[in-house]
C-alpha cells in the first residue's frame, strides 16, 4: 500500500513566521507534488519535484519554496507566512514511467494551515 | 494549454437518486489520461478512475460508471442509487501523455440527503 503522510493535519501559525510543511512517501516515486486547495479553485499546483534536489515551479509558487534532500521527502516552506496562504495543503507522489500517465497520483491527508 | 471544467459547483440528491457529475476538456494532444478522485470529509483524495485518450468504453464498477466522449472532450462520472457514503468532493484530472503535471477542475461537492 502506497503511503504519503504529512507531518500535521492542523497547524495554526502567526503572520511572519516561517513555516515549514513536510510529506514523506515510501514508495519510492520520483515524483513528488505540492497542491493548495481553496473553495472554488480546486487544486493548484505550488511546485513539484522530479527527482532530488530537482523542482519545477506550478502555478502559484509566489511566497513558497521547496527542498527535496532525499528521495522520499518534499518539504514546502512558507519563509514569511501571510493571511493568504492559509488553506489546505496536499501533497502527492507519483512514480516515474516512459508512460506517462499509467498511474495514478498518490494523495496525503493534507494540512490544513490556519494563518492569524 | 490544458484545462479542466467541472461546472458543477454544489449538487444535493436524495439518497436513491441517481447523479451525474460532469467533466469537459480541453487539450490539443492526442495521447492523454483523464481521472476522477473522490475527496470524502477526512481529505484525503482516494482514486476512483483512469482512462487513457485511445480508449473510449464506458465503464462501470459497482454504482459507479464512467461516459467518455472524445466528440464532445467529456468524462462524466454517475453514481445510480447515491448512498450518503457518497457525500464527498469529486475531482477530475488530465495529464499529458508528455508531462507529469496533472491538471485538476475545482471540484463538483456532493450531499446525499437521507
């Protein structure tokens, strides 16, 4: 069984401060993936991650960055959270094929982040 | 560029009912692969279902069954005899053939009154 975990379901942190949110998957996937979720919007893409040490930037990177040091875990950093970035975080995986979209992605529980 | 609509925002059945939630496309390639993902209360998106752009047959697992139609870019998902284990936020999802970035719609959320 593939399994993504997320270090918090629920983090409550103050405007300005450095926030760190960490998935670990232990499937071995090169792919890894940070999603933010808001009502209306669905799930955008922050950034992904194709193999260590390597990151693409998505669609919302403004405000976040990533570090990936080890195969099986992606990090997303908020290096001066604000209001807005309060929302629902997920993270997924997702291995590597010459058949691109074979699989399927694999999801975390998600962080629901709370910024006052 | 790719996109995914889910016009469906909000959609309340009486438990029995029968649902549809739809799901249009867009993309220029040729080769790609449509999913649906089911997001219950807890958060956690489970997978329902993956299809790939060359294959076109219905299918059905249980309550659920899929409608793919290239002619119209739509993969509509119905759920017939809706449970309130069905209550849940529905995702669709394509991924290029060429890409490893999955594009998502905002999501169809679904009440199933008993």
């Amino acid at each position: 069984d593939v399994k993504v975990t997320q270090s918090s379901r629920y983090l409550v942190k103050r405007t300005g401060e450095k926030v760190f949110l960490e998935c670990v998957q232990d499937m071995d996937h090169e792919n890894m993936f940070w999603y933010r979720q808001d009502p209306g919007l669905g799930l955008r893409l922050i950034y992904f991650s194709y193999d260590v040490k390597m990151k693409e930037k998505g669609d919302i990177p403004e405000g976040y960055s990533v570090s990936r040091e080890k195969k099986e875990r992606f990090s997303l950093i908020l290096e001066s959270a604000s209001t807005n970035q309060t929302s629902m975080y997920l993270c997924a995986s997702y291995p590597y094929s010459l058949d691109t979209g074979r699989y399927e992605q694999y999801f975390g529980p998600g962080t629901r982040l709370t910024v006052t | 560029a790719q996109k995914v609509t889910q016009a469906q925002t909000e959609i309340s059945v009486v438990e029995k009912e029968d649902v549809t939630l739809d799901c249009v496309y867009e993309t220029r390639d040729t080769t790609y692969y449509l999913f649906w993902y089911k997001q219950p209360p807890s958060g956690e998106l489970v997978f329902l279902i993956r299809r790939n752009s060359f294959d076109e047959q219905n299918e059905i697992s249980g309550r659920y069954s899929w409608n793919f139609q290239k002619s119209t870019s739509s993969f509509n998902f119905t759920i017939t005899a809706s449970q309130v284990v069905d209550s849940a936020v529905y995702f669709c999802a394509l991924i290029r053939d060429t890409g490893n970035q999955f594009y998502f719609g905002t999501g169809t959320s679904l009440t199933v009154i008993p």
